[in-house]
C-alpha cells in the first residue's frame, strides 16, 4: 500500500486521503496545512451538455481517477447538499485522460482536482466547467515521523511564522500560498471523519 513505502522520509505533505492513512499505519504525525486551502473539484461535461446542477451527472458516465482528493471532494459536496445521486464511473489514472475522456465522449462528465484544472493548458477549450465542488473539507498535511515528535512543536512554530519573514515571503510567492497555518491530531480526525460519506476501505 501507499503507506508501507513511506518509512524512509522524515517529513511529508500528503494530500487527505493519504495523510489519514499515513496516521492509521505508519503514525505520522500532523503539524500544518496551507491557509484557506482547501482540495475542491471541477466537474467537466461534454460541451452539448448544458445547466450546472451536480445532479444531471445521476446515471450518466463520469471519469474520474478514484480514489482521490477531487473524487472525494465531490462525494462530500454532494453529501453535504444531499444530492443523492448516482452515477457509472470510468475510472482513469490521470487528469488529462478524465478531460481526454470527455472531450472525445467516452463520458459524459468528469471530475478533476480544480488546482490541476486551473494550471491545465491544453484542450479545455474542448469541454465546458459544469460544476464545482465548495466543501472546504479537505486539505493537504504536513506530516512528521513519529520517531521525530520532539521536533514536532519546532518545527510547526518555523512553518506557521514563514509568512513573517521575508526568505519565508519569498518561498510563500512561489507557492502561492498567504499563511500556514497549525494542523493537529484532532484536525486529522476530522479530516478522517468527512472522508467516511466517501465510504473508501
């Protein structure tokens, strides 16, 4: 699994699905998060669709690489609106296969993690943004070894106070990104707990 190849880094950033399971099997331990960042998707259609209800994707095709943050966010968003809908996957392994899949009509919709779609550059003018996903449910965790907890405080107090510091402005820019901000163990079993709609093993 994922997991069992990570004994060998100190420090990771995992996006969620991977950061609780990281803490369920491994113990890592959570110490920040990007501010006002959450992992949202964009569901795409083919361009003949029209509307921009969630629910116009019950019983159509959608592609969507399973298992991850853009697949999860949108299980959450359609939780959380009670949108019970269902729909017959066409899983792919990367985003530019989902927009390929719906640009040439494999399906009728797709679903891509909305921080890859805005840096995508080629053929989305070959689809149309139908909806997109606002949960603020989920978010990517800067992580720790167990065996190196002692440094943990430490080292949340270096990440947080980046943005006050002006080597740290700089490295902020370039990720684009205002603040970290401190990211707990109970945080994570809230994280945990928005994942469980998603019904993932």
């Amino acid at each position: 699994t994922f997991a069992e190849n990570f004994d060998s880094f100190s420090f990771v950033y995992a996006h969620p699905l991977h950061a609780v399971q990281l803490s369920k099997v491994k113990g890592y331990l959570p110490i920040a998060k990007y501010a006002e960042t959450f992992d949202e998707a964009v569901v795409i259609s083919q361009k003949s669709i029209t509307g921009s209800d969630v629910k116009q994707i019950q019983g159509k095709n959608v592609a969507c690489v399973y298992g991850t943050p853009s697949h999860a966010a949108l299980l959450i968003d359609m939780h959380n609106n009670h949108a019970e809908v269902e729909f017959e996957p066409i899983l792919k392994d990367s985003y530019p296969k989902v927009l390929m899949a719906v640009s040439i009509g494999e399906a009728d919709f797709g679903v891509i993690l909305k921080s890859v779609w805005d840096d995508m550059l080629t053929m989305k003018e070959r689809v149309r943004v139908h909806y997109a996903t606002s949960s603020h449910s989920l978010v990517h965790v800067f992580m720790l070894k167990p065996t190196l907890e002692s440094h943990l405080v430490k080292l949340r107090e270096i990440l947080t106070s980046m943005h006050s510091d002006k080597e740290g402005i700089e490295i902020m820019k370039r990720l684009k990104c205002p603040s970290i901000s401190p990211f707990d163990t109970n945080d994570l079993k809230k994280l945990q707990q928005q994942l469980l709609v998603c019904h993932y093993d």
